[in-house]
C-alpha cells in the first residue's frame, strides 16, 4: 500500500477537523494517509503530530518551534511531505495572498495541493491550472463552494455533459437571515443571531454583501470552462434589502452564471420553483445540461466537519492519481 | 488507447439513445468505445452496426440474422465484446428474468456489464456481487434509480462516509399524477395525461402501485448495505389516495429505507420540507450522512437519453477499471 503524509497550513477549525476525520475514516478509505507536519501561525511548526495535538490545539497556544509567516514558503519547499492540505482563512484584498504563494511552492516543490480557500482558486484560477500542467501536480479545491457537499464535482460522475447554465444559493449566512426575515424578524436582529450562532464571521460584509457567494460563482463558472471575474460581475448583496417589495415570491441571494453573464443579487422566485423552499443555512446549486436538464444539490454549505468531508473527496482523488471518471 | 467493444442486448428506447449519445460524445470520453454487437428480439442480430443503424431500428423490422430468445445465451458467451450492456424490459412477475441469465452468462465468460433494468439488480443483487467477485469483472446498473441523475453514486464522490437512512421521491409518473390531482384533475384524468405523455405504461401498475418505486428503494439500500427485499416492505400506491384527508400538507409517494426498515407509501409532508415542493415527474433522493448531515438530488428520473447518460457514467467507470474514489 503507498503511503501519503500530508503537510497541513491552518490549523484552526477546519484543520482540527480534517485531523480528527482522517483519524476516524482511516480505515474506510484503503490507504494509509498521514499527517506528517502541520504549520499554523498561533501554533507554530509541528512535526508528526499524535492524536492528542487535537487537544493541544484548541486553546490556540505554541505546540511546536515557533514560526515567522515570512519562513512558511521554505517549509513548504522542504518538506518531504506528498500533498500539502492548504487551511488558511479567506483574504479577499490581498487576492487570495499569501495562500496562493503556498499553494504554488507547494506544486513547484512537487507536491499536490488541496485547498479550502476560496481567494487562490477564484483569483489565480489560470496560474494554478498552468502549474499543476507544468509540474504534473494535482491541484484540488471542492471545499471551497457547499463544503462536501457535492456541488460543481457532481459533473465528475456526469462524463461527457454539457453544463449550459447554473443558479444556485451560494451562502448559507444570508440564506439563514433571509429565512427569519421571512418569519418577522429584522434584517438586524436575524445579523445578529447568525453571529451569535457562528454562521456569520465579526465582519459580516463578505456574506452580506455577496462577495462570499461572487468567489464561489468565479470557481464554479472557472470549474465549467467559462471566465467570469468579480470585474465583470455584478455584484448586491441583502444589506438593504426590503423583503415587502416582491409580493408572492420568495426572495433569495442568488449566484447565476453561463457563459456570457455572472452575477450575485437578490432574485424574487415563483414559490413554484424549489430553489424558493431552501431555507435555512443550506446551499443549493441547480445545473442546467444537455442530457439531464437541470440537476439540482442540496445540503450544507460551510461547517468544520463538513468543508473536512470536502477534503477527503480530494485527498481520494489524489491517491487515485485523478482518475474519478 | 485502449479499445473497448459493446455487446448491446435490447435496441429499444434506451439502447438507441445511448448508441446515438456514444457517437456524440465519443471525443469528449477520451476512449476508443465502439458497438460491435446488437441483439434485439425484434430487430435481430446485427454485427458492426454503422450510423445508419439508428434510423432502421426505428421501424422495429428485422435488421439483422433472425434469433430465437433461446439464443441469446450463447450469442453473449461467444461474443468477443468487453462489455455487455443490457437494455431489456423489467420483467417484476419473472423476477429479473430473463436479463439475469444475460448478465451472469456474460460475467461468466468475461465481460463486465451495465443494467438499466431494475429486475436482475433488486431480484439477484447477491448473485451479482458473488458472480463479479468470482470472475473479476465489474457490475453497474446506475440507470436503475433516478436515470442519469445521481443517486446512490453520489456517494462516489464522498469517500468514507456513512449513510443512515435515505427518503426519496423515486417514481416520476406518480409525482406527475398526484401534481395535477393538487391542480383538480381527477386520478384516472391524470393518469391517462400521463400516459399520453409517454410517462406511464399502457399497465400502469408497476408506477401506480408503488412497485417501480420499491424494486429502486432495494437496489438504494443494497449499496448501501441494508438487506430489504419486496418480501420486508410494505409497499402502496396511490390508487386509491384521497388528497383531500391531508390539510395543510402535500402527499408524495414516498420511499424510505435505514437499516432495519424499507416502504413505498403515501406520506404527508410538511410545506416546509423541500421534498413537498419537487413536482411534475422529477425524482428526488434525500440521503442522511455522518458527516453533511441531509444531501438531496433532484432531477429526471427516466427517459431515453436521460438513462443513456447513465450508461455513459457507468462505461467510463469500467474503462477506469472500477476507480471512481
């Protein structure tokens, strides 16, 4: 049996998650997969981390040599690790940096890369591509759009389709607003219980004003062959949104894109269209085919466990050398 | 590159569409597949079939060597083709006969095969599982539940997960009659629309007594690894269903299974699930999972091309040699 050993960048919620999920899934997946490094900036550079770092991690404080951020592209270079699991949080004004100087030492060093992170993949969409070519490296990033949550992979078990069009509820933060706002409740206060329940980060624009949802469209249309960018997408989110306004419909923060046209805004559906019945924090995406018409997914769109599911599938893909179908 | 020959048995709807979606997408599957091989009760034994094959089948006249049903056996064990794909009629009263004695006679001599027809699949599951371990030789029959639309594969893409239980809408023609009986239409109004339509058989029984929907719910639960048979089920239809008795809520054919428990009946379903709201003759499969919580999938559960794109993602599994993840 060959054996991986991965190098893991971030270790905070999704890291920890992955860590605990790989332990718990080991045996299930037929190879034998190891962490063999991981790097986090609050908890420095930790070498063959056992079961208990799990423990260890959660207070945020130093569990190995003490690291400055300057150092991490080295690491990345020499370590003797195969696949590097790239966890870092999301940094839209700096495009994706420096996750995306990770990922390309990382591939150019020889390792394949998965990532959680949305701002590498939908900001340097092309370079990863041409060095994953360049360096024969598999570069996989499905926990960026609905977690696990099948949602622009689901063509890997469709060979041959053509996808024409997608439209689908991208974020899970404003879909939960939107719902109690629907049950009375103010724009304000359904905020606030988001971040009070932890869907929302402190600062809530990313969500609420459809960046988060614009990101993910860019790699869902990247993934389906078409060049969309947030320059040339129209971009609104629900801050100023009165829901009154659409009388008999349903109005939900949708991400749309085909070929020619992208966008993220809110949208007043028939109640006769199932997109209008997600409700909650769940994302949806419906992709409209040559051979099936529309094909729609339901399910979680963020959470630990969930965006560590995601990473699994990739972690599969990779040891079957990128074969799926 | 590889070469991969297909043995078609039934040249009906579905055999047609997939032989026509195979020329279309040959190029885009990166493998040299061609049919060497139809056998059709009606049209005969036709070896290398050609383009023009598509529009004399269409008829349903002889275009090949005349054969006796007795035959066909035979026929497969000395066929050189690589891959059987099997497009008969299910056949519920004969229990998967004849299209069983096709698919174990062409494992036995060396071919991997692919089902549309539920029969063989829901009726001899263990004789199939035993018959590819036995001869090494793949068995896929994706076509079975939901067409083209994924269903038990999505767990294909979610590696080491764990179902506990899955609810789904799994019989499109009772989901068209129970829409328009929501719209006033009476059951026998809606049942002859549906027939017009070409969604119901000429005997509607197998849709409208729950049994299309029972013999998908056991093929679902067999992936999965739970042993129901139609024996252990209870299974209803709508024949007699009086939408009146359920204020408040939409009634949907639903089929359920976990571990320890299988049905096909009527159920009430509150406004607020998703599964009240898929309408006309989608389908839809809502699995519950260890790690995402509820998935669900909706889209077309049968017609020609829809099942053909099946067959498609069923073939490129076997020309990975069973690697998906």
């Amino acid at each position: 049996m060959r054996r991986y050993r991965l190098l893991i960048i971030g270790f905070g919620n999704v890291g920890q998650a992955f860590f605990r999920l790989l332990n718990l899934k080991r045996d299930l997946l037929g190879v034998d997969v190891s962490v063999s490094e991981i790097i986090d900036r609050r908890r420095g550079y930790i070498i063959n981390p056992g079961p208990s770092v799990l423990e260890d991690a959660r207070g945020g404080k130093l569990l190995g040599r003490k690291i400055g951020i300057d150092e991490i592209p080295r690491l990345i270079e020499e370590s003797s690790a195969d696949i590097v699991c790239e966890f870092t949080d999301l940094n839209i004004r700096d495009r994706g940096e420096p996750a995306f100087t990770y990922l390309s030492t990382a591939i150019k060093s020889g390792k394949h890369v998965i990532t959680t992170n949305k701002g590498p993949v939908a900001f340097h969409y092309d370079e990863l591509m041409e060095l994953s070519r360049r360096f024969n490296k598999i570069v996989r990033f499905k926990g960026t759009v609905m977690a696990g949550t099948p949602s622009f992979n689901v063509v890997d078990l469709l060979p041959g389709i053509k996808v024409s069009r997608f439209m689908g509820i991208l974020n899970g933060t404003t879909n939960f607003i939107l719902t109690r706002m629907y049950e009375g409740m103010s724009f304000n206060d359904a905020l606030r219980l988001a971040q009070e329940r932890g869907y929302a980060e402190a600062d809530p624009s990313l969500d609420i004003d459809g960046w988060d949802a614009a990101l993910k469209s860019i790699i869902i249309s990247r993934v389906f062959g078409w060049r969309h960018s947030l320059e040339n997408m129209e971009v609104r989110g629900i801050r100023d949104i009165n829901i009154e306004t659409f009388k008999d419909k349903v109005v939900k923060l949708i991400a749309y894109a085909d070929k020619d046209t992208a966008y993220v805004k809110p949208i007043p559906l028939e109640r006769s269209d199932i997109l209008a019945h997600v409700n909650e924090n769940l994302n949806a995406l419906r992709i409209s085919t040559d051979t099936l018409g529309d094909v729609m997914i339901i399910g979680p769109g963020a959470g630990p466990i969930e965006t560590a599911q995601a990473v699994l599938t990739d972690l599969m893909y990779i040891v079957n050398n990128g074969v799926v179908f």
